[in-house]
C-alpha cells in the first residue's frame, strides 16, 4: 500500500513516528511534508494530501496538525476524500472498515508517539467491510456528496 503523509509544524512531532509505523508494516511512503517545524499553514498540506489521493498516487493518508481538526475539515471538503479524526486505535479501524475512511487525521498535540504509532498500525490494518448495512450507509452519505458537488 502506498500511504501519503502530510503535517503542518502543529502536527510535525509525530511525523517521524508515523512514517516508523507505516514502514515497519512494509508500506511505501509518499512524504508531502512539512519538514521542518517552522510555521506552515495546515490547508496546504491537506490539500497537497488530498490532490494525491484524488490522483490515484496513493491508497491512503495520513495527515496531521496542531489538533488534527482543521486538517480534517480541509480535506473533507475534497470530492472523494473520507477524512476522520482519531485519537484512539478502536475509531481508526472502525472509521475504515464501517465507512470507508480513507485519511485518517491527528493532531501533534493532543497525542504522543507510541500512541500515534498504535493507531496508524490500526488504521492500515483494516479492510473495508463493503457489504450490508455499512455498504447502504456508504452509499448514502457518497449520495449526499454528489448532490453538494453538482
């Protein structure tokens, strides 16, 4: 699997981390940056993330800031992007395997390495469930985002 990683300065402590984490399941990393803590601004990365994603030049995301939330509203916005914020293992593989998520989002400051690390390796473990009720609720909200996207 191909995963792209993203942070602004907020989220830049856990980069080094996450990256651990994504290889040592044998994953290949695309890193967006930033890479260093100056100050950077965290929609320029999401973007950058989500542009990625969108392409097909990545299978998942990881991205961070300060918080993870403004991140996670930034990418929501992007047609295709299932952006949720996780500051625990259970919502990371739950967020993939019930709906789908495919970018998951944390925030530098709310969490620290071996945490982030935890809920990386939970996130790439899952597999979507695609069937019943989780399917009809995927389609659902997938038919929300065509209408606001027309």
């Amino acid at each position: 699997m191909r995963v792209v990683v993203a942070t602004d300065h907020g989220g830049f402590p856990l980069k080094e981390a996450v990256i651990e984490a994504i290889k040592e399941l044998g994953h290949e990393v695309l890193d967006l940056g930033a890479f260093n803590q100056e100050r950077s601004d965290y929609p320029d990365f999401a973007e950058k993330a989500g542009r990625t994603l969108i392409k097909g030049e990545a299978d998942r995301g990881i991205v961070m800031c300060g918080s993870g939330i403004g991140v996670s509203i930034t990418l929501n916005k992007m047609k295709g992007i299932y952006a949720g914020l996780c500051h625990d293992t259970y919502s990371a593989h739950q967020g993939v395997e019930h709906d789908d998520m495919n970018v998951l989002c944390m925030g530098g400051m709310i969490i620290g390495r071996e945490l982030a690390k935890d809920i990386v390796r939970s996130f790439l473990k899952a597999v979507p469930i695609n069937q019943g009720r989780y399917l009809e609720r995927i389609r659902k909200y997938k038919a929300v985002e065509t209408e606001f996207f027309k």
